[in-house]
C-alpha cells in the first residue's frame, strides 16, 4: 500500500528516511548482534545512543550549557505534575497563561500543589487569540510563570515572550519544539511530548536550568525528580530505549538538511501556502486572529458541519488523512510540523481548491 500524506496532530508524520533507517537498524544494530528493542540500558551500547541523542539533541535545539536535558517518561502531561512537584516549592504561587486545552489542563494540575493565578487568558473566546502581554500583572514573588507556546488544537502561538523579569519562564512547547528559532536562555524549562516534531510517542524532553534543579518537594515521586534523573542520566527506572533511539535519528535527519533555520524557512513557507489559500477561498476560513496562527497547526472550517465531514471524507479517499479537527473546535485541523513535506501541503491545497468548485 502507498503511503498518505498524515497530517495527524499526534503521534505525528515522521520523515520517510528515518523510518527506513530504523526500519534497516531493527534486526540487529550495526555492529551489536541485537535489535535497540533488546539493549539494556545500562550496557555501553545503549549508552552510546542515548549519549549521541543527548549530544544532537542540544546541537540541534542550541540547549546551553547552563542547561540540563533529560529524557523522560509520561509525555508532557506527566510534566503537567512535574513542573509543579519540582519548582512551586517556594513561595508556592505559580503565574499561567490559559490560552488553550493542554494549558488549561496544566494549570488544573498544578492547582494540587500550591495557588495558581490565571493572569490571562482567552478561554472565553474559544482559545482564539493570545491574550495581549502588555500589562499583563505577574505575581512578584512567584515561583515560575507557565506558558504553552503553540496550541495545538487551536492553531495559536505565541509570537513574542513575555518579559518575566527573574521569575522563571516555563514553556510546554509540545508541538512547536525544533519548529522555529527558540532561545533556551529566555527559560527556565521547556518541556514537549516526542510524538509532534521530535520522534514517536512515549518520551518526553525536558530542558532545564541547572540552578533550577534540587527545589523539588518531599512529596515529589522519584521518576518525576528532575535533580534525581539528571544525576542518572533519565535513566532512573527504564527508559523508553527504542523512542530515544528513534530521537537520535530524527536529529541526525534535522541536522543533515540544515537544522532548525532551514525547517523554520520550511515551515513559514508551508504555512503560508496552506493560510494563502484558506484566506483566498470562499468556503473555507481560519477561525483564529491573523497576528497569532501556528505554523504548526493550521485550523480551517466551511461554517457547515456537513460540509467538513465531506471534505474530511475526500481527503481520505485522495491521501490525505487526519484533516478532522479536535471536537473542541471541530472543523479541520493540518498538523504540518517539520516531517510534512512541502509537496503534502500543495496536494492538500489542491484538493480544497477541487472540493471548493464541487461545492459551490
Ligand atoms: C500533545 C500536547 C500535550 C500532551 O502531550 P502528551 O505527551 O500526550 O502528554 C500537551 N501539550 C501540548 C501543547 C500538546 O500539543
């Protein structure tokens, strides 16, 4: 069977050399006489992959030394806890922006431990927009301000930082992570799920000032210690060994077609084609405010239920899968994150312009 062209928001497209490289790897590893699948993680071999993720990894993203990176379990929805359990330990008051579901969902979770102001937020107005951050009345003594840089299920994003003077910027960058440029010294922490940008699902990043780490609360599980796991090199309890493999290829891959600034280019011009001609249609149009769509997601309805449904359907029935929209927002919803071809995108955009002319 041909593949599709998957424009899933998660687990993700993964670019087609890396899969056959795995899929050429998996009997038995170069030189090893065993699959990744049957390494332990405490051999030296093993430690040979994990150490050439970590490596690339930082090359790729440009992690400064100032700053720890692990590889851990339990997605970013484990982080949700994690950051709370590691860093809202001292005046016991966290800043967070509410401008989609997972942060949302972030604040929620770190309500258990300690008091949460929501010090902006655009839930009311269905996650539209970014609330502006100019004025915006950061808590003095707070132990961290929490953002979530692109919103995935409403094709949002954070165009500029807010300026959170020492108080710690923590970022769940889950699905804009390796995307674009992004300063890692503007952070305390950044964490993402894998299976957007970085590989498949069931490891997570975590990227962490080292001056950060050790604040953590007694309460706090182990596997969720961020000083803990830097001192075991995530490797506390087993590690998800075969993602971390799937890492490491995935930024050799990044890295041989030019790192972040030749995807980011990629990326703006793959949004632009697919926002371009969404703007130009007569059907369909991009719910979200102008100055703040994703590059990441692009979400796109016809205002008739109906209608999407038959646009999902010749989607599928053309080679293009996953264009269903998340039921908060229905619609249709385009994950182009940096595996997405070019050539995905153009066949996505030529077959809204032939199911627009059938239509109207
Ligand atoms: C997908 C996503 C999550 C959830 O990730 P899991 O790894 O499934 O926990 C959280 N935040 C954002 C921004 C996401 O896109």
């Amino acid at each position: 069977m041909e593949r599709v062209y998957n424009f899933s928001a998660g687990p993700a497209v993964i670019d087609e050399s890396v899969l056959q490289k795995a899929a050429s790897e998996l009997f038995c590893y170069p030189g090893k006489g065993m699959s990744v699948l049957e390494m332990s993680h405490r051999t030296g071999m093993f430690m040979d992959i994990y150490n050439s993720a970590i490596a690339l990894f930082r090359e790729v993203m440009g992690v400064p030394d100032t700053h720890e990176l692990l590889f851990l379990h339990g997605g970013a929805t484990m982080q949700f806890a994690g950051v709370p359990l590691n860093l809202l330990t001292g005046s016991r008051v966290a800043d967070y922006l509410d401008t989609g579901n997972f942060a949302h969902l972030a604040a929620e979770e770190a309500k258990k431990y300690g008091t949460v102001n929501t010090i902006a937020s655009s839930r009311a107005d269905n996650y539209t927009y970014i609330p502006s951050l100019a004025g915006l009345l950061f808590t003095p003594e707070a132990d961290y301000v929490h953002i979530t840089t692109n919103n995935t299920i409403y094709g949002t994003r954070f165009v500029a930082l807010p300026d959170t003077g020492s108080v710690p910027l923590v970022a769940d960058a889950s699905s804009n992570i390796l995307s674009e440029p992004m300063d890692v010294s503007r952070f305390g922490v950044i964490y993402a799920g894998a299976q957007k940008n970085i590989g498949p699902a069931g490891v997570a990043v975590l990227i962490v000032r080292r001056d950060l780490l050790g604040k953590a609360s007694p309460q706090c599980p182990k596997v969720l210690d961020w000083a803990l796991q830097s001192k075991n090199e995530s490797m506390l309890n087993t590690p998800n060994t075969f993602a971390i493999y799937m890492v490491k290829l995935v930024c050799e891959w990044m890295k041989e077609a030019g790192g972040v600034p030749a995807f980011y280019e990629r990326n703006l011009a793959k949004a632009k084609l697919l926002y371009d001609a969404i703007d130009a249609s007569k059907l369909f149009t991009n719910p979200v405010q102008p100055q703040y769509r994703s590059l990441m997601n692009v979400t796109f309805v016809t205002g008739d239920e109906a209608k999407d449904d038959a646009f999902c359907k010749f989607c599928q029935k053309n080679g293009v899968a996953n264009i269903k929209g998340h039921r908060n927002v229905g619609g249709m919803r385009a994950s182009i994150y940096n595996a997405m071809p070019m050539a995905g995108v153009q066949k996505l955009v030529d077959l809204m312009a032939q199911f627009e002319k059938e239509a109207l």
